[in-house]
C-alpha cells in the first residue's frame, strides 16, 4: 500500500491508471491548463479542449502506427453499444457475417449483429468453458459473408490471440478493449476496430473507434444520427458534447505510454508482469490456471485454487494484504490477475509473494 492509501489494484475495468495520471487530473480540476475553466466545466467547443482531442487523437495514431487513411472517433457508449452499431454500419439488412465466439463478449456482438444480418459462429469453445483461442485452420469463412468479427482478449476468461487470424481475405472487425495498445497490433489488417477505453486507456465513457476508409465506405446512409459513423467523423468526435474528462485522461495515458518506451515499452513490461504470474502459477499444482498455455492472456490472468473455500480465505487475505480487484469473473469463478498498462510491476511482485506465503501456509 502507498502513502495515499491505494491498493495493488487488479480491477478488470475500469482499472488502475499510472499514479501521475491521477494526480494530473487532481491538478487540474480546478483550473485546467491555466485557461481558467476547470477540468469537468469547460466547454467542448473552445480551443483548450480541441487542442487535447487533437493531441489524444496524434498520440494513439503515433503509439498504434494508425494509417493515415484511417479515420479515428471517441464515442460514447462502450464497446457494448460498437456490438450494434458496427454491425448496423456495414451491413445491409439480411447480409452474412461471421464470428469467432471466443467468451461472452463476443456472444454479445454476435447477438447484436443478428439484429441486422446472418450471423455465424465459425469455431465456438464453449464447451471447455471458454479457455482456448482457434488455431488458423480450425474454422472457415463463409465465402459470402462481409466480414469476420473476433475478440482479441477474452477479459473474464484470460485468453488471448497471438496471431491474427486467417480471414480468408474478408475484412476483419476487432473488439480490442482488452489489450488495445497493450499487445501488437497491425491495425492496417482490420477494418473496424473497437475499444472501451476503461481497461488499458483510461476511464469509462470513451470508446475508441479506428475505421478504414472501407469501413467508412460501407457506411449506411439511412440509419439514426446518433449511431452513424460518417456523423461523428464528419464533425471530429464533437457532433455531440463528448465525454470531456475521458478524453483528458485518455489524452494523459497516451502520453504516459509515450514517456514510457511507447507500444513497445508497454508489451514489454506487460510480459514481464504476466511471465512472473504465470511461472507462479507453474509452480504449484495448488494453482489451477484456466487458459489453456498456448492461449494464455498477458492482460487477464484466471485461476482457480482447490476448492472454492480457499478462493474465498484467497481473496479476504489478499484484500487485507492490499491486493484489491481479484475476484474471478462470476461465470468462470475463482481468481483473475488483471495486468493492464497501468499496473505496476511492483503490484505483481506483491501478489506473487501473497500467493508463495498463502500456498505454504494452506496447501
Ligand atoms: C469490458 C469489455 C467489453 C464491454 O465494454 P463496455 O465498455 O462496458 O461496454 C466488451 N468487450 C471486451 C473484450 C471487454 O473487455
């Protein structure tokens, strides 16, 4: 625990943000970037704040290497309102498309697309309880559907894909709140991709939004205001008044990651974190990791212990040791490690000396 009284936070989302980050927003609330209004009370529209959604937006296409015909928007809505509107942008009343269900996140946009067009699951775990990702090979693509959607971290299940997966050519559509800017990314590969910021960005309420010029073709005409593409592009994220804190901090996290090594110092640090709870998790067969090893997220890290009391004295213990934010996803149960950018590696050295001293004193 630190001076201010803050734990090792492990929250799932919204999540632990860098300390500095925290207090920039402190120091601003009142008075933001001495123009005299404060950080929750400006308008949208002066140049105080266009000036920091322009430098959100420069930062996340520097730290993602966006291409420069991509479009970029800060919605609102999370990611759980993209399952819809992705769907009622690029497709046409009854057209197919595909889906990896990898956990229920993408159960939920595949549901949403239902809404509007044919939509399948290609490969669908499940049966096993969600802890794997497809190999390339293991599903196909129907030869008519307009693109493949996949999810490339499972957050209540702690499993994630290595590699891109084979489209067969469609236009792929990615659900990223998970590991976006935490993991590589070759962004120009997909033509839709969609992020709660409350996870590895910042805080809720902003919704990142990456679309390529396809994406932005695609665009049905006749659908509400509210839920078009082409609207928020049109009018830079600012057809309505945005969430204007979220921006701020997600302009503050952005450059933090910038400060820090950019993309590559944050995989960096990310495996280092999720490689010393896993070797952990290695040791014992006390643990009873979820994830099948080639499937292993860096982002969330899921575990169960022999029996639900112990996971129960588990996360009690931990609570009072200052380890915050453990308690495994209801549908998966047990524990959950989450490792955002934002997470210290200091956090995870003292979750895993925690867990050495907890085995050997109940195994
Ligand atoms: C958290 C999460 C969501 C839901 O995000 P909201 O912003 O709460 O709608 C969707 N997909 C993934 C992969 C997530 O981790």
């Amino acid at each position: 625990m630190n001076p201010l009284g803050r734990i090792h936070n492990f929250g799932a989302g919204p999540a632990t943000l860098p300390l500095e980050v925290v207090e920039e927003c402190q120091n601003s609330l009142p008075n933001l970037n001495a123009s005299g209004f404060g950080l929750i009370e400006i308008s949208h529209r002066s140049e105080t704040f266009q000036k920091i959604v322009d430098s959100a937006m420069e930062r996340l296409r520097r730290i993602l290497s966006i291409p420069e015909d991509y479009t970029v928007l800060f919605l609102q809505g999370g990611a759980s309102l993209q399952f819809y509107m992705s769907a009622l942008n690029l497709l046409k009343t009854g057209e197919k498309v595909d889906f990896l269900v990898t956990g229920t996140w993408s159960q939920k946009s595949m549901k949403e697309a239902m809404r509007i067009g044919d939509a399948s699951s290609r490969w669908d775990d499940s049966e096993n309880g969600f802890t794997s990702i497809p190999k390339n090979g293991d599903y196909s693509v129907r030869k008519d559907a307009v693109y493949l959607h996949y999810t490339s971290n499972n957050t209540l299940y702690g499993t994630q894909y290595h590699h891109l997966p084979e489209s067969y050519g469609k236009p792929r559509v990615l659900d990223a709140s998970s590991d976006i800017a935490g993991v590589p990314i070759d962004v120009g590969a997909h033509d839709l991709i969609y992020a709660g910021a409350q996870k590895n960005l910042g805080p809720s309420g902003v919704t990142v939004v990456i679309l390529s010029p396809w994406a932005m073709g695609r665009v049905n005409q006749n659908i509400p205001t509210m839920l078009d593409y082409s609207v928020h592009s049109s009018k830079g994220s600012l057809f309505n008044t945005p969430n204007t804190f979220g921006i701020f901090v997600l302009d503050r996290v952005l450059k933090w990651v910038e400060d820090n090594g950019g993309l590559e110092g944050s995989i960096t640090r990310n495996i280092a974190k999720s490689n010393l709870l896993y070797e952990e998790l290695d040791r014992s067969d006390f643990w009873k990791p979820h994830a099948e090893k080639d499937s292993r997220s860096v982002m969330n890290v899921t575990w169960r212990l022999p029996n639900i009391k112990l996971e129960e004295k588990f996360l009690e213990e931990a609570m009072i040791a200052g380890l915050g934010g453990l308690k495994g996803h209801r549908s998966v149960g047990g524990i959950r490690a989450s490792l955002y950018n934002g997470c210290p590696i200091e956090s995870v050295e003292a979750l895993v000396s925690f867990m050495r001293n907890f085995e050997s004193c109940n195994r």
